[in-house]
C-alpha cells in the first residue's frame, strides 16, 4: 500500500465496511430461506479473499522495507498500522455500546 500508516489502517476499515455492505445488501433476498451448499464455499471464498487484501495493506510496505534493510522502518510502519487500526476499532466498539452507532 502506501507509507503511511494512516491510509493504510483507513483502507482496512473502508475494506471491511465495502465487505459488511455488499454481505447485507447481497443477502436481505436470502433471509427466509434455509441455507445450501454453497453458503459455507461463499463464506470461507469471502474470508480468504479478506485475508489476502489484509495481508496486502498490512505486511506489504513493511516487507518491502525489511528486505530494503530497512527493517526498523519496517517494524515501526506494521506496528503504527496496527495501533491505528485498533484504536479506530476500540473508537467503533465504545460508540456501539454507548449506542452511538
């Protein structure tokens, strides 16, 4: 992805939001009727496709740096992504129990 942490950890969430949105809309059809075959292939086809994009935004600039030599760079770019992605995590699940969102 990019240097920057910031974008980064918000190019997770935006990620994550696109993928609860499609899920929603894509199976409000599907409510009231039992579940097939397919449900579990779409779910873990979904969940590997997530980890994938995860792993990508998460360890690929870092890598790039590692094997650049850079590796404190390396180490401080994961962990600030990180930190970000948990402290906007912890912000959307402090605001669901207040009954914010």
């Amino acid at each position: 992805m990019t240097k920057n942490p910031f974008i980064n950890a918000l190019s997770a969430s935006v990620y994550i939001i696109f993928v609860v949105g499609v899920m929603n809309f894509a199976t409000q059809p599907l409510r009231n009727k039992p579940d097939t075959f397919f449900a579990p292939i779409l779910v873990l086809s979904v969940l590997t496709l997530s980890v994938a994009i995860m792993a990508f935004l998460f360890f690929y600039q870092p890598l790039l740096l590692f094997i650049e030599a850079k590796k404190k760079d390396a180490i401080d770019l994961f962990i600030k992504t990180v930190g970000i992605f948990a402290i906007s995590t912890l912000a959307i699940l402090i605001m669901h129990f207040l009954g914010k969102i």
